[in-house]
C-alpha cells in the first residue's frame, strides 16, 4: 500500500486488519532503522566463472545467476548446489574462483539454521559430510541433529523458540525497491513510498533483515547495496498478539 497519504493508508489497513485478523488494536511498537551501506561486495554476475576456472562446463555460465537468485530468494537449496558446482570445478582443476564452495557452503549453512528449515539443514548436512567438498563430519552431525530438531518443531507448530504471534508492517521510506526477509525467509519486496504488512509472525526473537538490489556507487563506480537489520524479541512484551511497525529509512 502507498505511503503518500498514509493516515488514510493506515486507517484502511487497520481496519481491514482489525475486521479480519482479530489482532490487537494497541498503538504499535515502530522500530526504525536507517540503511547501512555494503562494505566490498563481489557482485556474483559479473564471474566469469568458466575462464576463471579454464573449464568448458556449461553449468558455470549461468552459476552467478543461480547464486544470485537464491541469496534474493533465501533458497538454501540453490546455493548448496551452486557450492557443489565450485567445489567440483576446485577439484578438477585445482583453481579457485572469487567466490569458493567452502565460502558458498556457510552462507548457505546459515541461512539454514536461521531459518530452522529440516530440509535446507539436511542437504546441508550433507555436503558438509563429503569428503570432496565440506570434509567436516563434526559439521555435518550438528546439522543433522538441528534438521532433526526443526523436524519435530514443525511436527509440533512451532516455529521459534516461543509461542506467540505479532504481525509486522514493513513502510519503505527509501528511494529503493527493498527485499524483505524474517527469519532469512524471504516474504516479498516493497517499492518505495510503500508498505505490506504480515500477519502471524514469530514466535520467540525474531530476526529482520532487508536489502536493495546491487547498484554502482556514484563515487567509488563498485558495486554495492543498502541493507537494513532489526529484531523483535516478543518475549519483552506482555500484548499477547503485539503489533509492530518497521519503518525502513
């Protein structure tokens, strides 16, 4: 929803929130959060991953593609397998690109446990276990038994560590299309002068994050991008269905 006349825009929303959702009509808790800028960033796009490893696999020109796709998405499936593509290619020819499998695996391994997906643990766990690739057994079992665990959470309806629910409301007050994620699950983008708003979100500490997408710094020309990072912990608050407002600036 647009921000431009926004106490009009929230009086809709909190309508339709209040008429629907049956959540707690309480002033919400705003957090706001300015952007922070990117340090050195390898812009994976622009890897020439098959000169870099002088290899004819056709799977690597399309490789920064997939790990681009699956960082914006939050798919910790892709970018295992964009892992074991490099560590393959690291094997075969003894090189190593900008970016590694070893680099890969843990960006991957900690998207997982962020988002205590059984899945996402698991394949990692997996590649972990390898000997040609993440060679670290200790790894690989903290894996498996963290997959196991968010196994039975989901068996039980849990998502986090605690029980209760919040809903979200995320105003992009940039002049960038913002990626939102909760948990480093992605929930879907807002454009600027705009908002959305969740429901059923938590439960226990809850981590915030988001970013625009890669653009040239006008001074320095490398690439870059904003990014923005926050957290609910639901156990400071006695509203048993608290709202809150995340107000990206």
């Amino acid at each position: 929803m647009k921000l431009s006349n926004k106490f009009f825009a929230f009086v809709l929303a909190s309508l339709f929130i209040v008429n629907f959702a049956g959540f707690s009509q309480k002033d919400p808790v705003v957090i706001k959060t300015p952007s922070k800028a990117a340090a050195t960033v390898i812009n994976v796009n622009t890897i020439d991953f098959k000169a870099e490893f002088g290899s004819s696999n056709s799977a690597l020109s399309k490789l920064g593609e997939l790990i681009s796709d699956a960082r914006r998405d939050g798919d910790v499936k892709a970018l295992v397998s964009a892992a074991m593509i490099l560590f393959m290619e690291e094997g075969l020819t003894g090189k190593k690109a900008a970016i590694t499998g070893k680099q890969l695996l843990d960006e991957a391994t900690t998207k997982a446990k962020n988002q205590n997906n059984a899945e996402a643990l698991l394949a990692c766990s997996d590649v972990w276990g390898s000997k040609s690739m993440g060679n670290d057994s200790k790894m690989s079992a903290e894996l498996a038994k963290l997959s196991a665990q968010a196994k039975a959470d989901k068996s039980k309806g849990l998502r986090g560590p605690g029980a209760k629910e919040c809903s979200l409301q995320i105003e992009n007050f940039s002049t960038y299309k913002i990626h939102v994620y909760v948990d480093d699950v992605f929930m879907g983008s807002v454009e600027p002068g705009y908002f959305i708003k969740f429901l059923e979100v938590g439960s226990g500490t809850t981590k915030l994050y988001a970013e625009t997408d890669m653009f040239k710094d006008p001074n320095s020309g490398e690439d870059t991008y904003f990014y923005w990072n926050g957290e609910i912990n639901l156990k400071a608050y006695k509203d048993e269905l608290p709202d809150f407002t995340w107000q990206l600036q």
